[in-house]
C-alpha cells in the first residue's frame, strides 16, 4: 500500500469513526454535535488509569470528535505520535512539555537538548544516575530536555539546572530539565497557528503542572480530579472523577457546552 492509498483509508477511516460518534458514543446522549472546539489533551494521568495505562474508554471519544485533537505531553517525541498514529487521528502533537510540535508533516524543535544534558552529565559526575536503568528509553529520543526519576534526589537537579538557566519542572511523573521558555502553553499557540485557529479556540484537558501553562492560554481548561495543586489552580473547571473517568466527563462538558 503506498503513502497515498494509506492516507486516503486513513481519511475515510476518521470519518468512519467521527460518522458513528455523532451518533452516539457516550450511552444514553444524544449524537455529538458537529461543531465542537478543538481539544488539547494531556497523556499521563488524564488518558490514563490509576495505574499509568492508557484507559480504553478514551479512543472512541478521541475518534469521534469533529475538530483537531492536539496530544500534549511531557514525554518524548514518539510517544505522542505513535498514540496519534494508531487511533488513527490526525497527527498534531505536542511533546517534550512543548519542546517539539508536530502538525502532519510539519516538525518543529522549539529548543535544543544541550543545556539540559550539561545538567545531566554534571548530576552524573556528582554521583547521581537519572533513574532509568541502563537502557534509557525516557531519554533516548528526547531533543529538547532531559527527564529524571523522581526517586532520585531534586535538590542537586535544581541547583545544577539553575546554574545553566534552566528549570526543573515536576510533572507527577519524573522531573524534566528544560529552558524556561518552553512550555505546552507556547507550543499550543504554535500548533493552533499551524491548524487555522486562534489558541483561545481550545479547550484543554489535564492534570499538572505543565498543563497548567497550556490552561493559561485556552478558551477554557478542565482539570480532572486527581491533578496536582498548580493544575487546579490554573484550571476553570474541576472535573468529579480522576483519570480517564474525569477526562470524558471534561469531554462530555465540552459537547455541552458546544450544544
């Protein structure tokens, strides 16, 4: 099958999709709406279980919906697109915390790794190990920040990074060293530039700090419930469930408030 041909059945394969969630994804609703506004949405702890796997419930409400889904996440380039990449939705990424976008083809490194790898070879010379075993796969294709295990000690992180003029930002899930200048929030406004819509189109759905940055910029922000204290703060709504849970009841107050 040839580039084209895959394309043109991935095309037909969205509609297919975004077709029967009009119809009705959510039990007991009536079909989607049409005109919904595009969606900014988080990756760990907002797509995800209590346990860190990706919670099945979200993919029909991803195909389903009728405006561009951009995936925003602190983790490395690959993740977010091979997550795009198989449920078959359109290819507008955000990774690294905003250090790399991606709209279909058109890649774009808002940084670069050096400073943070300076960080990481001075914390190594300093005894420490980032935490993620001989195979680095959190690292290995990262271009823009270094992530570190949040088992290992920050106070050194931080007095390193502060030293190159850097930040350590805490996610929940690892400690990311990353220029100060970089955040999803930047990085949304450049996807939505690239998409044909003004940031403030958006709404957004997650559940830390680095969301918190993307919520500042978005028409309107949903936290789900088990979001750490900056991402409730930033949020204008506060989902009741945690998790993938409070991510489809954020989706389903989007529809609401579109209807």
């Amino acid at each position: 099958m040839s580039r084209e041909q895959r394309d043109d059945w991935t095309e037909s394969r969205r509609g297919e999709r975004r077709a029967a969630g009009r119809a009705g994804f959510f039990p007991g609703r009536p079909p989607l709406p049409d005109m919904v506004p595009p969606l900014a949405v988080d990756i760990d702890g907002t797509l995800t279980d209590g346990a860190g796997a990706i919670d099945p419930q979200i993919f029909d409400v991803l195909q389903a919906w009728a405006s561009p889904v951009v995936v925003a996440t602190g983790k490395a380039f690959p993740y977010p697109v091979a997550l795009a990449h198989f449920l078959a939705i359109e290819r507008a990424v955000i990774a690294e915390n905003g250090g790399v976008s991606l709209v279909g083809d058109d890649l774009v490194v808002h940084g670069d790794r050096a400073g943070a790898q300076r960080v990481a070879d001075a914390y190594r010379d300093e005894g420490y190990d980032l935490g993620w075993g001989g195979v680095d796969l959190t690292n290995r294709w990262r271009e823009t920040e270094v992530a570190v295990s949040r088992d290992r000690p920050v106070d050194p992180l931080r007095r390193l990074a502060e030293a190159e003029g850097l930040e350590v930002v805490d996610t929940g899930y690892a400690y990311h060293v990353k220029d100060t200048d970089i955040s999803k929030g930047r990085a949304l406004r450049s996807v939505a530039e690239r998409l044909g819509y003004d940031v403030t189109d958006f709404a957004a759905i997650g559940d830390s700090k680095n969301d918190a940055h993307m919520f500042e910029e978005v028409g309107t922000s949903y936290a789900v419930a088990n979001a750490d204290e900056h991402a409730l703060a930033a949020a204008d709504h506060v989902t009741d469930a945690s998790y993938a849970d409070g991510f489809v009841e954020a989706a389903e107050a989007v529809i609401e408030r579109a209807e």
